[in-house]
C-alpha cells in the first residue's frame, strides 16, 4: 500500500501535474502527495521535474540524463538512481527546466532543505510498528522507485516492448496494463502525448493513474488541463477539405499509425508473391518487414539499400512507401501555404485510391474522412 501511494504522487504529482502541467491540483493532494514523497523518496520537485523535462527535451541523445540508447540498458537499470543523482547536481539543468516548481516557505525550509529527514523518519515509524523487520520493510520502500521508476521506466521504457506510436524516440509501452507502476508502463503512449493527463490511448490498455485522477476530478480535487487528441471522422465524406488537412496535422500519430497497418496489409497480400517469384531468403523477407514498419526518415545507408533490393520485386510496396514519405511532407514544417498544402493532400489521395492496391485505397478513403 506504501509503495503504491508512493507510485500514485509520482505519476499524479511530479509527472502528469507538476513536470507537463497536464492537470492541475487542489492544494489539498498537492501537500499530501509532496509530504508524502517527501517522506518515503526525499525527492525534491524541482529537482525531478527538471531532469524529466531535460529528458524530453534530449531524448535519446547524448545529453539525455538516463538513456538506454546512448548509455547502455545495464547502466540505467543498474544505475538510474546514480544517474538522477548526478544530474540533480547540474545547476544548468536545474535553472533552465525547474521553472514554474513549488518555491514556498515549506518547500525551501523543509523539503528542499532536510529532504533526507523524511526517509529517516520513515524508518524510525517502520521500526516502531514492526520491530526489527520494519528495517526490511523500510529498505522495500526505499527501492520501489529507484527499481520502478529509474530502472524500468527509464530504462525497460527505451529498450523493449511495443509501440502504438512511431515516435521520434525509442519509448515503448512495456505491457498495456499500467497498474504496478501507475500507468507508466505506457510509456510510448506518453512520449507522443507528453502532455497528456491519460497515458492510455488503445481499447485494450489500463492506465490506474487516470483513474485516480479522474476521480479526483469528481471530487473537485483535480482539473484535467490536456488529452491526446482523439481522431473524429464524418460519415460519407468524400473530398478533403481544409477541416480534413487540419485534423490530419493535429492527429498525424493516429494517421501514421494506421497507415502502417495498411503496409502490413500491403506486405501480406505481396508475400506470396516474393517468395514464389523472387526466391527472396526468409530472413532478408523478415528483416525488411520490419524495415518497412520504421520512419523512412530514420532508417541508415545499408537498411536504405535493403529495401532497394526490395523493390525491385514488388511495386506495390515501392509504392506505399513513397506514399508514406510524401503523406509525412504534409505535417512537416516547411514553406508551403496553406492552400499548396490542401491541395497536396487532395492529389495525395486521388494519386492513392488510382495506385491499384487496396490498402492504400481504403486508407485513403479513410483519411479523407478525418473532421
């Protein structure tokens, strides 16, 4: 139960409310949740909002405070605690992403100032109820965040699991249950919508830290700020219009996501017919699957060349390809107007729905109808 209270002030409080203002608090958990951190992490809130902003704004980089990618997936999971610690000590980080963090008289005399004290005094009440086991209880609680948070979101988040998002990246969703960790095991769902209070965004998947929250909300302890846009569709509409070009924009994450849907499609009605003709090996067949699924911009010189090769068997798949490229132009920022870009999004679709290949045609006819 502590520790749970404990995962539920980190997501609701330091992530969700404090480090991407996705909703805002009643004074009421606010306290709670900052006593309550204060007394079983000794995290300071300005201190970790900073380093999860800098981690959003680096990501993946070499200035990324605790990435898998450029540090190595043993290091942050072994080590994420070291690293958060470390990077507390930069007061380059500190001033530029704390803005807008608890600065009152609580926070600076007690908090900031003995934020040991509350886990030591933690320990002193574990002993007190449980005798000397209360010592083992006490260590537990000390490592549920550095284990959960630092470790697994941190480090699993960046290394392994599934993503509903092509996102600029390598945050994954872990599983599409997010209880233990208070929905953050929904970590590819967030790095798209940073600044979403939901984490959740498939039927399938669970976020408890929005159930918390909303029922904060009924209570008028909690006002939800911002949700990841949900796509809206008119029925029977058949020519895109400058509504359509402005709710692909606001929802290209849903557009590419379901685009790439349509390259597995694609693939498997092609299949067939690779291995039959081309005599391609299984796994160049299985490799450029993959290859297929991934931002064309991302993909390196040799991955680039694979699918050449690929190519030259199967036009179809040239095809969605290139589609994908050109559909990206739309939301990119550029120098084309308004107009130009209505007008590129209409001739991508008839260009689509003439192209033969059924996916890309009921993809087409799918977006046009994006209201």
């Amino acid at each position: 139960m502590v520790t749970h209270i404990t995962i539920a002030s980190v997501t609701i409080y330091l992530h969700r409310h404090q480090a991407h203002r996705a909703l805002e608090l009643h004074a009421i958990p606010s306290h709670f949740f900052r006593f309550w951190l204060w007394l079983t992490t000794g995290q300071v809130t300005k201190e970790w909002a900073s380093i999860h902003r800098k981690h959003h704004a680096k990501c993946d980089t070499e200035e990324d405070p605790h990435s898998p990618v450029t540090r190595g997936i043993k290091k942050v999971f072994w080590e994420g605690a070291e690293l958060y610690r470390a990077e507390s000590k930069n007061l380059e980080t500190m001033e530029k992403y704390g803005h807008g963090t608890p600065d009152d008289w609580i926070e600076r005399n007690l908090y900031t100032r003995f934020s040991w004290q509350g886990v030591a005094a933690l320990l002193v009440i574990n002993v007190v109820l449980f005798g000397v086991i209360g010592i083992t209880v006490w260590a537990v609680q000390m490592m549920w965040i550095p284990v959960t948070a630092a470790g697994i979101i941190n480090g699993i988040g960046h290394y392994w699991g599934y993503r509903n998002y092509d996102c600029s990246d390598a945050a994954t969703n872990i599983i599409p249950f997010g209880i233990l960790i208070g929905g953050e095991e929904l970590h590819n769902n967030h790095h798209t919508f940073a600044t979403s209070a939901k984490l959740s965004s498939k039927w399938y998947e669970f976020d408890i830290g929005w159930g918390y929250i909303r029922g904060l909300e009924m209570v008028g302890l909690a006002k939800v700020k911002k949700r990841a846009p949900e796509p809206k569709f008119a029925k029977g509409k058949i020519e895109a219009d400058f509504d359509t070009l402005q709710s692909v924009i606001a929802n290209r994450y849903d557009v590419m996501a379901k685009y790439a849907k349509s390259v597995k499609h694609a693939w498997k009605e092609e299949l067939e017919h690779l291995k039959d003709k081309a005599q391609l090996e299984a796994r160049f067949l299985k490799s450029s699957r993959k290859l297929l699924q991934r931002e064309p911009g991302k993909l390196e010189a040799p991955q680039q060349q694979q699918l050449v090769e690929l190519f030259q068997h199967s036009k179809a798949l040239e095809t969605m390809h290139t589609m994908r490229v050109e559909l990206g132009v739309i939301w990119e920022r550029s120098h084309f107007t308004r107009d130009q870009l209505l007008h590129k999004l209409q001739d991508w679709c008839n260009r689509a729905e003439a192209s033969g290949i059924k996916s890309l045609q009921d993809f087409s006819l799918r977006l046009r109808s994006y209201a």
